[in-house]
C-alpha cells in the first residue's frame, strides 16, 4: 500500500490546498490516486473530489472505532496506486485537549507514515522549534517528513539542515503566490464550485510543486504505509429509490452515507430544490443534507411547486431525514444574511435564523427520548454540528450532550417517518440507525405502491 498523512500545525497553515496539489500532481504522472479527510469535515473532500473526478471520504476515530476506520482506508485503498490522507486541525488536535479523534489517532490506528505542513510565514528559526515540538509531543509522532509552505528559496537550504538534523525528511518548500491560494470567505467555508478558475489554480499549484517539492520523495515515504485489511460485513439488499437533495444550497453530503445506501440496495437519484419543479418520480426516501440554502432562500422560496411538492410528499408518510441546511429548507421562513425572509417548505412552525455566531459547534452525543423513526427510547448516536444559523423550533425529542463539557440540551423533531434537526449523521458509526431509514422506506414503498 502507498499512503500518506498530510498533517498541520494547525487549520490555515495549507492542508487542503497542498493536498490538492499532490493529488494533480500524482494524477500527471499516471497514478490512480485516492483522498480522504481525518474528521467529520465534507468540504475539503468537495476539493479532493473535484481534482480527483471520483468520490472520497473520511476517516473519524470519534464516530468510528478502530475495526471501520482500518475498513473505510482500505475500500479506498483498493481502487488506487496512492492514498493521501488530509489532516484536521492541528495534528494533535482532538476532544479537547486530548487527542482522540486528531490526525494523530488516525496515524496510529492505520499506521500511515506523515508528513507535516509548517506554515513558515513570519518565522526563520522559530521553525526548528515548531517541528521539534511536534516530532518530540508524543512517542512516535509518525511524522516522517516536512513541506516547508510560505518559505522562500533562500531560507530553503537552511531550513532543510535543520531538520535533516531532527532525523525528519525535508521535501521541499512552497512559496506564497496570491494565485495559488484556495481561499475561504462565506462562514470562513467556501466549497471548491465556489473557487473561480478552481482547476487553473489546482495546476498551478501543481506546477509549483513539481519545482520545489519532493515528489519522488514523498512517495518513497508514502510507500512504508503498512496494508489494512477489510472485514467486510454483508448488508441486506433492497430494492428502493432514495432522493437526494443536492445542488448549490444543499452540497453538504458525506460520500460515506451515500456509500452505505448503495450497498444496502438503494438507487439514489440526486435532485435540485432550486432549480427542479417536483421531486423525482416512485422514490422511497428522502435526504436534504446540509449546505447553504440562506444564501439562496428568495430562489429556493420562488420555486413554489417544489417547496409545496416535498411538504405534501413529507405529510403522506414519506419517511425523510433533513439535517441542518436541509432542516432550515423546512420551516415556515428562512432568513437571509441580510435579514430578509423568505418562505420555505413550511412543515417546521417559525423562521430559521442568522445568529450571527457559531452555534453548538462541535461533536455530540445524541440521546432519543422517545420511539422514533431512527431509535428507540434512550438509544444513543454521535453526531456532528457546523452552523451560524438557529431555530425559533429546535425540537425536544433528543437530547444532546456535549462530550468535553458535559452541556446538554434539547433538539431534533422526530416520528415515525421522520427526523429533522441540525445534527449531522454519520452512517458508519451508527449502522442501525441507517438500517432503520432504509426499513422505513421499504415499508413506505410495500404500503404505497
């Protein structure tokens, strides 16, 4: 197997645009190359997804235990010359001030040798230290090589030295060029769709990289990765047709979740509520994922026949699960940046709004306090929230927990058909609760049709 970590000293410092780079990089020399992204972040993975042309994923040591992460790695592994690997955060950044769920947990648990991304800007030989800190935090780091980002040529040969005498690799520098930056802008996100001339800079990036990086180096390092082996469990087969909302306002899908209602048996057929008139036809269930429906609410609203097609299909029994954007996409009114509003699908009473700051970010526990379309009474899952925006109705049928801090709180609408709330679901560390979606469509499609 040949795979690498392209780890940071912290977010900012030039993973995704790095990544990016190699990725093109080893496209042009021939390789079948595969990405995936430490954490529950599915932005970096549009990024990986567009350079590559082929989808990716993530690997998440606090959804998933150590067994479906190895499992997750090598399904990719399998269709590809090299894996890369993108940090999140810092590298020993986790839950807390621990390291579970960091890129570093990750590296253990696949033993993926890495290399480490020193943002030099404002630094000379405050770099040493930097690397010598972070190769000497933990027993075996498993960094096993450094790219040197914003570091000018002249400073390379010195910078090099240095950490050949640490014992770590050095494989080459990035200087800084405005033109090869892939910025962020709206909620500090921006998806790679929103990058203009996204493929000029991913080449010129690229360009960069094969005068001042290491390439052959850096696959000589990727190819001491040790191999993952699949347990791969059987999934019952159904026959269903799953929509899937996905366009500008809703693009906030985990390839993973789409990957397990494959395997379970489900066509999905992707469908647009900005530009579509109606829902798909002889469809089972219904997903509106997350994305950016506040900055196309008078577009969304416009299309009336959509809205009023998804509310009528919801209220007949169609069993659908709409997280954060998606569950926005559900109120009565949507609020816009600028504070004009809009009127939605209407099955969740009052007005999704901007808060103006991050809210509930982070990990969480989800506890359901009653039978419902997902779980039963007291059952548990993890998720995941990212959103400036709130709800005049945020639901009281779960209760979430946040795990460093121990704050609880009320969430999530819940039925027999349905779930809506700004949690996101991660299939592969909740099985069960997908399995449940996918039996509430069949029995949806064994009523109906």
């Amino acid at each position: 197997m040949s795979r690498i970590m392209i780890a940071g000293t912290g977010s900012g410092c030039g993973k995704t645009t790095i990544v990016c780079g190699l990725c093109q990089c080893f496209k042009d020399m021939g390789l079948k190359t595969s990405a995936l992204k430490c954490g529950p972040d599915y932005i970096d993975s549009m990024f990986h997804s567009r350079v590559l042309n082929m989808r990716t994923g993530n690997l998440d040591s606090w959804f998933c235990d150590d067994e479906t992460i190895k499992y997750l790695l090598a399904r990719k592994e399998c269709e590809s010359d090299i894996t890369v690997v993108e940090g999140v955060m810092g590298y020993f950044d986790g839950q807390g001030f621990g390291t579970k769920g960091s890129s570093y947990d990750i590296a253990g648990i696949t033993d993926t040798p890495v290399i480490l991304i020193v943002n030099c800007r404002g630094m000379s030989n405050s770099i040493g230290a930097v690397i010598k800190g972070y190769t000497g935090y933990e027993k075996d780091s498993h960094i096993r090589g450094v790219i040197f980002n914003n570091l000018s040529s002249r400073l390379y040969k010195d910078a090099a030295q240095m950490v050949k005498e640490m014992g770590i690799e050095p494989l080459g520098y990035l200087p800084y060029k405005k033109e090869a930056v892939l910025e962020s802008r709206h909620l500090g996100l921006v998806t790679s769709a929103e990058v203009e001339h996204f493929q000029e800079k991913v080449t010129c990036i690229a360009s960069q990289m094969k005068e001042t990086l290491d390439i052959d180096g850096i696959l000589k390092i990727a190819e001491n990765a040790s191999e993952n082996e699949i347990h791969y469990k059987e999934k019952k087969k159904r026959n269903l047709r799953i929509a899937v909302a996905k366009d500008e306002a809703f693009c906030f899908l985990y390839e993973d979740n789409l990957d397990y209602l494959r395997q379970s048996g489900c066509e999905l057929t992707y469908f647009s509520p900005l530009k579509d008139s109606i829902l798909p036809e002889n469809i089972d269930g219904l997903l509106l994922y997350g994305g950016y429906p506040e900055l196309h609410a008078e577009e969304l609203s416009e299309n009336i026949s959509m809205r009023k097609d998804i509310a009528g299909r919801i209220q007949s029994g169609l069993p659908c699960i709409a997280e954060c954007g998606g569950f926005l996409y559900l109120h009565e009114y949507l609020e816009t940046p600028d504070k004009e509003k809009y009127p939605m699908a209407g099955i969740i009473r009052g007005t999704g709004y901007n808060a103006g700051k991050l809210q509930r970010f982070g990990y969480m526990s989800v506890k359901s306090v009653k039978n419902t379309m997902l779980a039963d009474k007291n059952q548990s899952f993890r998720a995941h929230e990212f959103h400036y925006y709130d709800s005049e109705d945020n639901g009281v049928d779960c209760t979430a927990t946040k795990p460093t801090i121990g704050r609880n709180y009320p969430c999530i609408h819940v039925g027999e058909n349905h779930w809506y709330g700004f949690p996101h679901l991660y299939y592969p560390s909740c099985p069960e609760f997908a399995e449940q979606f996918v039996e509430k469509a069949a029995q949806y499609k064994n009523h109906f049709k």
